[in-house]
C-alpha cells in the first residue's frame, strides 16, 4: 500500500504542474493574441465569425467579408440611390434582412464585404444570427462623410451594434464601411 500511496503523491503534483504549464500558455497566447481576433459562434449554426476587434471592429463570416480595415475605393463602392439618405439606407438594409430579402441585403453591404462572397451563405448567416428586430441610432454628417449607428437584436445572439459610414462621391453616397460588433 505505501507504494501505492507514493505513486499517488508523485503524480498528483505532476498533473497539477502539467495544469499549470497549459494554463499558462494559454495566459501567454491570450497575451500576445492581444484582443486582436476572436472566434464568435454564429447562431445554432456550427459557424465561427472571426473578429478583429482591436484595430477595425469589422466581422468575417460567410456572406460576409471585413469592409473596415481594407482599403477603400469610392468608385467601385456600393452607391446609395439617389434620394436615399444614409440612415433611410441602413433601415433599408435591416428590413431587408427581416424580409429574407437577402439578394438585396447582400448587395447592399459595403463592396469589400460583398467581394468573395454570395448572397446564399450571407442569407444562411443572417438566418443564423436570427434577428428578431433593429433599431436605427445617432447618425451624423460632417463634410463628406456620414455615419449611421443600428443596434440588431438577434434573440438568443444578443444585441450587437454597427456603425456604417458613407463617403460623399460624384454626388452621391456610397457605402465605405460597416463596423459590428457585440452591444455594450
């Protein structure tokens, strides 16, 4: 039995500095991750969206590439109808999403986020998230630019919250960005 009770005292503390040393390097790569990306579940889907909440804010999940943190081009960007402001745009971008009218949404994102992508894993996506309801907030103009915030409730998903911003171009309104991210 005292051998027994020997082996017991000797692995205890060798598990116990095997927890430790994976703790640790979990610290450490939490650390050096920095915040920078952050894998989020999607809905009761199985999908991951990856955030880059640190520097852009901006999502990547199917259907939907980063549109914040890349570079912007307002002469292939999505254009705003005419006699359309930007927050009658976001409203219409939401409702869009409620209606299952997902070809319009999808062509609605900024053009970064479209590009890759199809309207068929956006729609899958947005099924996903299982928005029950959006709310337009502050938006504001200054100069060329514009900027929309909307708050998504997607049920079990939480609230998340976006900022769209416009870019005044030829004359028009084009979309720049969407920024997303979980309400706070």
């Amino acid at each position: 039995m005292s051998e027994t009770n020997a082996a017991r005292n000797k692995t205890v503390p060798m598990l116990l500095g095997v927890v430790a040393v994976l703790l640790l390097a979990i610290v450490v790569l939490l650390v050096l991750n920095n915040g920078n990306e952050t894998t989020v579940p999607v809905a009761d889907t199985g999908a991951t969206a990856t955030t880059d909440a640190d520097t852009t804010g901006s999502m990547s999940q199917p259907g939907m590439g980063a549109s914040t943190g890349v570079e912007f081009d307002p002469a292939t960007a999505t254009k705003v109808p005419e006699g359309v402001t930007p927050e009658e745009y976001v409203a219409q971008y939401y409702q869009a999403i409620l209606d299952k009218d997902f070809e319009k949404a999808f062509a609605m994102q900024p053009a970064t986020s479209q590009e890759g992508n199809n309207a068929e894993d956006f729609g899958a996506t947005q099924t996903g998230y299982g928005m029950t309801s959006f709310t337009i907030g502050e938006s504001s103009e200054d100069g060329d630019i514009a900027t929309v915030s909307a708050e998504q409730d997607l049920g079990a998903n939480g609230i998340w919250s976006a900022m769209w911003t416009f870019e005044m171009y030829e004359g028009g309104w084009v979309v720049q960005s969407r920024a997303v991210g979980m309400a706070q």
